[in-house]
C-alpha cells in the first residue's frame, strides 16, 4: 500500500504518526510488534504502537556520512555490525577503506551506546514468526532501514513491513522489494529532506526517547 500526495505538511512527529497509524492498521492481523528508528522515528513509533496496540521496541541502525559532507549518505551499519554501501557515491567521491572502516567503528560505538542507554539489559524482543513494522520519521536514501530491515531478517520474522509517514520515490522504490510492504502515505515529486515536510521538525533527545518508553509503561 503506497499512496500519493502533493503539499501536505505533518505538523510534528506525533502528528504523523497517527496518520501512519490510520494506514497501517488494515493490514495488520495481530502478533504485531513496532520497531522503531531513534531519534526522530522513536516519536512516530510511539503513535503509531499505542493505535495498534503494539509491542514498541527499538532497532538501531547508523548512517556513516560522506568525508566533508555527513549529510551525505555513502554506507549504514546495523546491530550485528554489518555495512551497507552506496558503491556510486562512495566511487565518485573516492572515499578510502580506511576512512570507511573508521567511521563504521564510531557508528558501531554510537550504537551500543544508544543501546545500552535507551535500553538497558532489556533483551532484545523475540521476532520469530511476528509480523515486524519498521517505522522511522522519512526516509531519505533509506540507507539506514536497509540495514534495519536485514538485521531484522536475521531474527526470522514472519512479516516485515516498512512504515513512514514520508519518504523520496528512490528510496521507497529500493526498499520495496526487500520487504513484504511499504506504507508511505506521502511520496512527493520533489523530495529534499525529510524535515521539509513537517511543519515542527526539531532534533529528539537522548531523554525524549527515554521518556516515550516509559510513558507506555503501565
């Protein structure tokens, strides 16, 4: 299920992701569980578990920026520390190994910090059989879920679904058939960043996302 639109502004994360919520919640049969991208994409998880009455847990996964330019994604690492290129990025600015093996260290660092912080010693939720929803604030080159999405296979889920509440056409197009659906209620024509499309898109806390899991706690 992807839908289109043109012009619409979400006003902040949680804001979309009730109207995530709204589009996922056809397709979902029970034995569901969220898992969501930190920072931005914890917010919109939080919205879119509590509609569906979901499990909400974290998945981490790191973009490694281009050398100059961290903006520009040229590889994501995952939990199990494994690397995903963009070989034609990476070719055309001639990043070196070294550089590439340095930064996939420091991500794989910032990952076990995000872990251990957000996390705890909480083990890490059992997926085998469950259908897993992947939710993050947009999806720019989708990088980033890319590496989620595989770790996620690695724990032998029975469906992976990818949720956002906007995302870039190639992005979207990449992830599509690696996974069993996409729900992205706006795919615009014209597509520079995420933030471009929330009206409030400030930066998440380490303290934010804490405090979402435990608000959900009863």
């Amino acid at each position: 299920m992807v839908q289109m639109s043109k012009g619409y502004l979400y006003p902040d994360r949680r804001a979309a992701g009730k109207k995530l919520a709204e589009n996922i919640k056809p397709e979902i049969n029970g034995n569901a569980i969220v898992l969501s991208l930190p920072r931005g994409g914890a917010v919109v998880g939080n919205e879119v578990a509590k509609l569906l009455n979901a499990e909400h847990d974290l998945v981490i996964s790191r973009k490694i920026g281009a050398p100059y330019n961290p903006e520009v994604a040229i590889a994501a690492v995952n939990q199990n520390g494994e690397l995903f290129k963009n070989e034609a990025v990476i070719e055309a600015l001639a990043v070196t190994d070294g550089y590439l093996e340095s930064q996939t260290k420091l991500q794989l660092d910032e990952i076990k910090r995000q872990l251990r912080e957000f996390r705890g010693e909480k083990p890490f939720p059992n997926l085998f059989q469950k259908t897993v929803i992947l939710v993050d604030d947009g999806l720019a080159t989708g990088f980033t879920m890319e590496a989620a999405v595989e770790f996620v296979r690695s724990l032998k889920p029975a469906r992976i679904i990818v949720a956002v509440p906007v995302g870039s056409a190639e992005a979207i197009a990449k992830l599509a058939p690696q996974v069993d659906l996409v729900v992205c209620p706006l795919i615009p024509e014209k597509f520079w960043a995420v933030g471009q499309f929330y009206r409030e898109f400030l930066q998440v806390s380490d303290a934010e996302v804490k405090s979402l899991f435990k608000e959900e706690k009863p």
